[in-house]
C-alpha cells in the first residue's frame, strides 16, 4: 500500500516522505480499514520537525493521528464492528474511559505507534469510534485529536454552562472546535486571531466577541473590558509560553485555564499569583478518551454540527498540505482525501 512515513532524523515536514508497506491484515481483535480522510494538527509538524515529546524520531513511522475510513474486514473476535462501517480511530491507544492511563502511551502518529496516512490501517477494535451519520469522511477525519480535546477541555472537564464565557485563542483546529462547541452549548465566545478575515469567518460562526492579537497586542485587558472586568470563565490555552500569563490575567474568579498547546514555546515567566488571588485553576488536557469522542460525536450529530474544513488536499498532495499548515493561513482544519 502507498503511505507517507516521518523519516528517521526527520527535521521538518520535507523528513515526511512517500513509501509503500505491505498491505495490513487484521489481528482477531482488529479492523481492517481504507482510510478515505485524514487530517492535519499542528503536532504533526512538530513530530516532522523533531520537537515534539519523543524528540528527533529514531524510526520510520506513517504519519497523522487523525483519519476517517470505511471497514473492508474484522478479526475473527471482534464483535464492535463490520463490514461496511465508517469508523475514526482514538488518537490514544486503549484509552477507554476515566482519567488518563499511566505508563507508556500509544498515540497514532508518532513512533513507534503508525499513523493514518496510509492506504489501509489497522485498529483494535476497542480504538476505533463510528462516524456520525451527518458527516462526511472528509470532516469526520477532523475529529480524533483536535475536536476531542475541546469536547474534553470545555465539557468533561470544564462542565460549561449555558451563559458562560469561552475564550479561544487562534483560528486553527482546536480552537474552532471550542468556539463550534462553546455556542452549542449557548455560551459566549471571545477569540483571538492574527487576522480580521478570520476574525470575520468567527463571527459567522458565532463568536460574539473578536481580537486580533497583533493590532491589540493587550488582549487580555481587552478580555477584561468586554466581560465587565470579569474576565473568561474557561480559557482555551493553546499558546503556551507566551500567552499563559495573559490567560491568567483574563481568566474569572473561578475560571479554568486548559493548558492545551505550545504554539508560542515551552518556557516562560507566567506570574501564578494571578491564579491564586482569582481562585482560578489550572487543568492539563491531553486528547481524551474513547468515551468523551463518543460523546462528541452524539453531540455533533443531534446539533448537526459540522466541522470547519479550510481546505482539503490530495494523497499527492501531502507536501503542498503540509506547507498550506506550517504558513498558518488555515481557519479550522486541513484534509488529505486519499
Ligand atoms: N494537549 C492536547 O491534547 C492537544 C491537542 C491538540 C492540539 N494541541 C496543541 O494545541 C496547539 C494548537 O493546535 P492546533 O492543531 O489547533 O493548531 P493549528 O490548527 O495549527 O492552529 C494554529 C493557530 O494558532 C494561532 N496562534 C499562533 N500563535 C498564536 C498566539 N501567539 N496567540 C494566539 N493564537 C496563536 C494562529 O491563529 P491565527 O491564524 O488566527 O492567528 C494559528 O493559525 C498546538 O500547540 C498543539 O500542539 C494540544
């Protein structure tokens, strides 16, 4: 089968190269699935440029956590799943319910756990979730990393209320999943963009609150201004480094900072004493489980919501998608149909 491996030594999104593995067959337990769409997260790049947690990979391994297919055959035992089905895989390996298990993890896309950029894959049966009926392969594909960690951030975690403000920083993946999800759930959502074009395309989609983050560079005393001095009751923080002490400034008494990304850096400076004088917390998010996509996917397909696809690309493809991400210009997601 054709497939795209992150390199061993890969440096950058140029390590990502085309190669062909034998065809998989499924296990007693596993599906065997043709994968239809997959889509990209900012992780992906930092795996290709070697940053991400394992550092610079040892191994080659097919990339993407995320993908959406239909099931062409099932293992002997498995009893979840047949022939026919559309199905997503989890983004963690047997991670079922409750709270993260310890130990050594097994994340689709980063070694020495295969990804979904591939013709065909396999999965557990216990690591795969139906597609809803209400969307396509292209837009299920979006769902297993980014969408999950909303769901997980603003509804398993953050337990938001109707009425309660959500501040989302950025226009990519993760951060319209929040705002999609947030105004499901009939909150009010403040974003934060570089762009007014794409502080436009948020309005549309219901962000009653926009800033861009370069023209107002205080951002959070902007936050604090519309929300009468209040601030966010959940904070959606995918900057990292240099946004996590704005966060805490723009954060409610009460409020919770979901500490999500690193798009600005590891290491910085950030003044706890806002947390503590505001009675605020700090909650580390990392995807979710099986339970809280399923739970995502009741809600995408009763509210029929669909998610926010910037673009889609060709398998061929894979580079110029790869480019289009790392440029930034995307609003939502990225898509490679294969
Ligand atoms: N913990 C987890 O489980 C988890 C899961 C998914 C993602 N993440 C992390 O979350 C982050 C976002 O991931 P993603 O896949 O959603 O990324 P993405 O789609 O590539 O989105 C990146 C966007 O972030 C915005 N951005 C960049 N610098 C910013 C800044 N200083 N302030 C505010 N926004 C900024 C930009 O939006 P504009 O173009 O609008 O300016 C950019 O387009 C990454 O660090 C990723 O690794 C973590």
């Amino acid at each position: 089968m054709r497939a795209y491996e992150i390199t061993a030594g890969s440096h950058g999104i140029e390590g990502i190269r085309p190669t062909t593995r034998p065809d998989p067959t499924p296990g007693p337990h596993d599906i065997l699935v043709r994968m239809r769409a997959t889509s990209l997260n900012y992780r992906d790049l930092m795996i290709a440029a070697g940053q991400y947690m394992g550092g610079v990979a040892t191994q080659n391994t097919i990339a993407l956590s995320d993908g959406a297919g239909e099931v062409t055959a099932v293992g002997s035992q498995v009893t979840r799943f047949a022939a026919g089905d559309r199905v997503m895989g989890t983004f963690f390996r047997d991670w079922v319910s409750g709270t993260i298990p310890t130990g050594p993890r097994a994340a689709l896309g980063a070694q020495p756990t295969d990804g979904v950029l591939s013709e065909w894959s396999t999965f557990h049966e216990r690591d795969a979730v139906k597609v809803p009926d209400t969307l396509s392969f292209e837009a299920a594909a979006t769902l297993p990393c980014a969408a999950v960690t909303a769901w997980h951030a603003l509804m398993s975690v953050g337990q938001l209320q109707a009425g309660q403000t959500v501040l989302a920083l950025g226009t990519g993946g993760v951060s319209i999943f929040a705002l999609q999800i947030a105004r499901m759930a009939g909150a009010r959502v403040i974003i934060t963009s570089s762009s007014d074009s794409k502080l436009e395309r948020a309005r549309a989609l219901g962000a009653s609150d926009t800033i861009n983050y370069r023209s107002t560079p205080d951002w959070e005393q902007e936050v604090l201004k519309r929300t009468q001095g209040r601030g966010a009751d959940i904070v959606v923080e995918v900057g990292g480094a240099g946004t996590l002490g704005k966060s805490l400034q723009a954060v409610a008494p009460g409020g919770k900072v979901m500490i999500i990304g690193v798009l600005t850096g590891r290491v910085g400076d950030a003044n706890p004493y806002a947390i503590l004088s505001k009675y605020a917390s700090l909650h580390g998010i990392f995807v979710g489980s099986r339970t809280m996509f399923e739970d995502l996917n009741k809600a995408l397909e009763i509210n029929r919501i669909t998610p926010v696809v910037d673009r889609v690309f060709s398998f061929d493809e894979t580079h110029e998608a790869l480019k289009y991400m790392q440029r930034g210009d995307h609003f939502g997601k990225v898509v490679i149909r294969l």
